[in-house]
C-alpha cells in the first residue's frame, strides 16, 4: 500500500484481460494494464470473475514491492497472484526460521542473510535490504490481499492467514521494543 515515509510498500495488481500481447507493452506503461487491488477493490473483483469463467485462474497478475522507491520484483514476474504471494511468504518463512528462504516459484524468491541485512531476488536481480523493513510489508501486504480475496471473490485462505500470524509473532521476537520516554511525550 502507498504511503509517504515507508521504506517498503507492497501492492497486488490484477492484469486486465486481453490487453498485453507483448512484455514490451506492459513495461511501457503498466497503468494501461493492470488494476490495483487496494485501489479499486470492486474493479479488480470484476476482473478476477470475468477471467475466472473463462480460465482455471482469476487472480493472473503482478505483485509490486518497493523498497526505497525501487522495484523489487520486476513485471515479467506475472502469473496466479496468490501463487506469487505464497511463494513470497515461503521466503519470509524460511529467511525467519533459518536466515535462508526460497520460495516456490519459479523464477524463484530468495531472501538471504541476517536480521540485520539481507539479499532478495526475484528473477535473478539481487537487492540489498533490510528484513525488519521488507518482511513487515510483504507480511502486511500478503494480509490485505487475503483479506480482500475473501471479502471480494469469496474465497478463504485459512492456513495463509495462520502463516502470516506465525510470522508476525516470530517477526516481533525480532524487533526491537521501543523505549518511550518522558520527554518523549508531549507536555500538558
């Protein structure tokens, strides 16, 4: 989701049916392709049931992470969306249990190092980031996506939402806990 001073924002986008024939296409102006799930709910509803009588997925799209403004997944990268958000949370549950996660898709998700500094690639295209940023956001993002899934199309994901759950619990052991002062606090 959009928003001023984060480091990292996520958003889902469904691909508008019938548009692109070509990559170059949508690399040239991905705003005439694709609708955003956060920004117009209703909208990509409507194209997630037009696609879904025609195909075995409704959800054919793009997930967007920026990180500091830069794109992390690039947009070749589209295919079932809640196939790209699962294989996204693999490599969240993997780099927290073992500081190595690999996700399942192909090409695949990685996200590798330490709490303190790691390396995600998607694509084989690497960037340096920092997990206590961009596990939360795709934590969060995975969370609206569901949630807006279930709301909208009326499907039920209860074993991602639990995953996302585990995660933000496993995450918090992580994070710092942030001292507030008195002279933090504004005076009466």
């Amino acid at each position: 989701m959009k928003g001023q001073d984060q480091a990292c924002e996520t958003e889902t986008f469904l691909l508008i049916p019938h548009t692109v024939t070509a990559l170059a296409e949508l690399a040239a102006g991905p705003d005439q392709y694709l609708v955003s799930v956060d920004a117009e709910p209703k909208g990509a509803a409507k194209i997630w049931f037009d696609r879904a009588a025609r195909n075995p997925f409704g959800g054919a799209g793009c997930v967007h992470i920026r990180y500091f403004e830069e794109q992390l997944i690039p947009l070749e990268l589209w295919d079932d969306t809640v196939g790209i958000w699962d294989a996204l949370l693999d490599a969240m549950e993997g780099f927290l249990a073992t500081g190595v996660g690999r996700g399942n898709f192909s090409p695949e998700f990685s996200l590798v190092g330490s709490i303190h500094a790691a390396s995600f690639s998607a694509h084989g295209v690497s960037h340096q980031v920092d997990p206590l940023e961009l596990i939360p956001a795709v934590l969060d993002g995975a969370q609206r996506y569901f949630s807006w899934i279930e709301n909208m199309v009326g499907r039920s994901y209860p074993e991602i939402i639990e995953r996302i759950q585990t995660m933000t619990v496993s995450l918090n052991s992580f994070s710092p806990t942030r001292a507030v002062t008195k002279e933090s606090h504004p005076r009466a």
